[in-house]
C-alpha cells in the first residue's frame, strides 16, 4: 500500500561512498531489510490483519492495517458518533469504541489496568480532559492521571475518511502521543482502516514498557480499537 514518511525518518538509511567504493554499515542494512518486510505487510493487508512497529529514540511508531467488511454510509455514521460523544460524554465511549481498552487478554494477563474516572470537556478548545487511575499490578499504582486529548475527522479527496488523536497533555502517562485511522473504501462493500500510532511514554512507563511489553500493552489495544469498530459497524448493518 504506501510506507510513511515518518517510517523513512526513523529509519535514518544512509549509503556511504568512498575511495573503496560503496559500503553500507550493517545495522542499515538491518534496518533497510525491515522496511522491505514493512511494505510488503502494507501491501498483503488487504487479505490479512498486519501490524508493525518501530522504535527509536525513545519513539514507538506503529501500523495497523485490517479490512471490515461494511459500507462508507456506515462507517461514516459510526466515526460520527465517535466524534460527537469524544466532544459530549466522553465516557459513553468506554461502552462501545473503547470498549475493554482498560485491561489487556485475560488470557495473557494484566501488565497495564486503565482505570476511567472521569472527563469533561473544554467548551473553547474542545479538548476532553480526562482523569485515570493507572495499575501496575504488583508494582504501583498511580492514581488521578491526566490526560488531555482531542480527537477530529477529515474527508480526504480520494474518498478517504482520517480520524486524528491527539494527546495534548498527560500528567505522567506519554511526553507526546497521536493517532490517525485512515479509512479506505474498497470493493465489495469493504472498508480498509489503517492505524498509524506515534507514542513516547513518561518516565516510568518509558523504562517498565519494553518492546516486547509494548506488544502486550499498546499493538493489543491498537487492534482491539479496530475490533470494536468492525463490530460496531455490522451491528449497525443489522439494524
């Protein structure tokens, strides 16, 4: 499909010339060979879910691709609704888009409990600002976290639809974080949503979230997200 700009930066490739002729280090390489394997996921994700993610400089970047079988009326009704209860109640989300977001598979365990307080929304800037309670089990517990974030949506030209989060303020969760889901019409009544999620935790979570914990923990969320929109969507087909 395509392979962000953002992707390009991080992977910082250079090829160097010199009197011997052209080297390249070994780790560019390694790194080049990823964004061969990145692109080729892009590219079979219209047959299949596929999800990578990169790290450096403290700065996770991840993509989600996954086909949902339903119409552009239906997920333009769903993504409106999104919007509208982000602005108005935003606690209304927790029984549908955001459903189950708060704990990880049970079947795996719980490295991160996200707890929703509470959240109001900022009339003049449209910001929700939200109140949690994050558990570590076994470890710590952080309580009355804030985070503040706004969430909007574009019509692109090619008939794509684009939500954009942002995290605009956290008391001790991320130093920045945003998202956008890309939805894409394709044949036969599917849609393709594509996630691309940019994430630098605070300084706790920057040392307890590990790459493979970053599996766990965020990727599981980033699909679980997508997985309560398909299901929202063919509710809505149903009806």
């Amino acid at each position: 499909m395509f392979l962000p700009t953002e992707l390009w930066e991080h992977a910082n490739f250079k090829i160097i010339h010199n009197n011997r002729g052209l080297q390249i280090g070994m780790k560019r390489i390694y790194t080049y060979i990823l964004l061969i394997l990145f692109c080729i996921s892009s590219i079979s994700a219209s047959s299949a879910d596929s999800i990578v993610t990169i790290y450096k400089d403290g700065e996770f970047v991840s993509q989600y691709q996954r086909l949902i079988k339903t119409t552009p009326a239906i997920t333009a009704s769903v993504t409106d609704d999104l919007i509208t209860e982000f602005k108005n109640s935003p606690g209304k989300l927790f029984d549908w888009a955001l459903k189950d977001l708060g704990v990880q598979d049970q079947k795996k365990g719980n490295e991160v409990i996200i707890v929703f307080k509470k959240s109001t929304v900022n009339e003049k800037t449209g910001i929700s600002e939200g109140v949690f309670d994050i558990v570590v089990p076994g470890i710590t517990t952080f309580n009355n976290v804030r985070v503040d974030g706004s969430v909007t949506k574009v019509h692109l030209v090619n008939g794509a639809t684009r939500l954009t989060a942002i995290i605009t303020y956290s008391s001790l969760l991320v130093k920045n974080a945003s998202a956008t889901v890309t939805i894409i019409p394709q044949k036969n009544n599917e849609q393709l949503f594509v996630s691309h999620l940019r994430i630098k935790f605070g300084w706790f979570f920057n040392i307890f979230i590990t790459k493979k914990r970053y599996q766990s923990i965020v990727e599981w969320r980033i699909k679980k997200f997508t997985e309560n929109m398909r299901i929202e969507c063919e509710k809505r087909e149903k009806q």
